[in-house]
C-alpha cells in the first residue's frame, strides 16, 4: 500500500497496524502501576536495585575504558568518575532504604527545578492560550517537590513507588488511548 494514496506516513501505517499491540502494553502498564502504587515499597526498592545495578555495571565499564586513555588528567578523571559510579551502585545495592532516601530527595529536588522551569517559561508564554497548563504544571511540579522534601527522608520508601505507579499508570492510558484513536 502507497502511503502517498491513504494520506498517511509509513510511521502511522506501522503504528495503525500495531494498536491492538499498543492496547495491551497500555493495559499492562496501567495494571504494573497500581501494582506499584498498592505495593509502593516494593516498587521504590526495585527501583532502588535497578539504579544500583545500572551504576555498578556503568562504573565497571568505565573503570576499563578509563585505561584506555592517555594523559594523567583525563585518566585519572575517567578513573574517579568510574569509581564514584562503582561506589554510588554498591551502596544502593547494599543500603536500598538509605538509597532510596537520597533518590527521592534527587527526584524532589528534579520535580522543583522542573517546576521553576516550567513557570517561567508558562510566564514568558502569558499572551498566548496555552500558558495555563505550563502554569498548572509547574504548580504542581512544585508542590509535589515541597511535599517530598517536607516528607523527607520518612516518605522515602513510598514516594518514588508511588511515583513510578501513576507515572506507569499515565503512561498506559496514553497508549490505550492512542490505540483506541487508531482503531478502523
């Protein structure tokens, strides 16, 4: 079939084609998601592990590339960036509750300045209609940061759960939606 005849792009055909696919991933993240948000510590210390694993092994791949490298400076940059990165991994392997506190302090600290960033750039866009859902947006970014960090560290182990369950729950109603809106 000529993309050119039916007015759509290869991409949209590809797409077209797999919405039944794209159904059931959306299903799936939607059901992945409140399982997190109904398990929130289980979910903030697999993605506490998850973090930790993916440090561990990105600091063992840069500590051998950093023998590769010429020159003092550079080698021994290489070599303290890998081993900070070994070091930060085996930590949160080894203490996933104090992990879990420092990543949702970082993802508090992220949700604001996301916030900051979003508010001026809703202020700078003011004249034109679509500035108020920056607005609200940054509103709440900000909040949900004031709310982390006020909570902190108690809500360490149920805020990046409950985080990562409506992130997969949105997530899954986008693509649910998406493969409704592409159904013949």
């Amino acid at each position: 079939m000529n993309s050119s005849n039916s007015g759509e792009s290869f991409f949209h055909e590809q797409v077209r084609s797999s919405s039944n696919k794209l159904l059931w991933l959306g299903i799936a993240l939607v059901v992945v998601g409140i399982a997190a948000i109904v398990f929130p510590i289980v979910a903030t210390l697999v993605a506490t592990a998850f973090v930790g694993w993916l440090l561990l092994l990105a600091g063992c791949f840069m500590l051998a590339g950093a023998f590769s490298i010429m020159g003092a400076g550079p080698f021994f940059g290489a070599l303290l960036v890998s081993l900070l990165s070994i070091g930060s991994g085996v930590f949160l392997l080894f203490n996933p509750v104090a992990g879990a506190a420092a990543l949702t302090l970082l993802v508090g600290m992220l949700f604001m300045l996301q916030g900051a960033f979003e508010l001026v750039f809703a202020l700078e866009m003011r004249p034109y209609l679509p500035w108020g859902g920056m607005l609200a947006s940054a509103i709440l970014s900000i909040v949900l940061a004031l709310l982390i960090i006020i909570g902190w560290p108690g809500i360490s182990l149920i805020a990046l759960g409950i985080l990562i369950g409506v992130n997969f729950i949105s997530s899954g109603i986008g693509y649910v939606a998406v493969s409704r809106a592409l159904r013949p």
